[in-house]
C-alpha cells in the first residue's frame, strides 16, 4: 500500500506547511499532493512548477504533485 499526504495551500497569508511535508517524509509517505484550483479558496498559486519545485529543493525521496 501507498499512502500520499494532501497539503491545501493558500497564498493569502498562510505559507507553506514545509514541516508537515517534511515529516510526513520522514514517516515514509510515499507521496505530497498540493492543491491548486484558480479561483478557489484554496490552492491558490500563480506558479505551480515554481511551488513544486520549492518543496523538491526541500526532500529527498517523496513523489510530489499537484491534485
């Protein structure tokens, strides 16, 4: 079994929950999935691959994507 983590993230205020991927990391999830719907009131970023790449910078293994 594969178990993957959902981060919502919202631009407005609230940065992004590096220490929840983090450990979610180290507990040996296999993947991260951050939202991203336009015009939501969630998972608001102008730059998805830029976010991506931001949280790749910052682990070693996890599968990361965007949902």
């Amino acid at each position: 079994m594969k178990l993957g983590l959902l981060v919502g993230y919202s631009g407005r205020g609230m940065g992004l929950p590096m220490d929840l991927i983090k450990e979610a990391e180290k507990l040996g999830f296999d993947s991260v999935w951050l939202t991203e719907h336009h015009y939501a009131d969630y998972g608001i970023s102008s730059a998805p691959s830029v976010l991506l790449a931001t949280v790749a910078a910052r682990t070693q293994r996890i599968t990361l994507g965007m949902a």
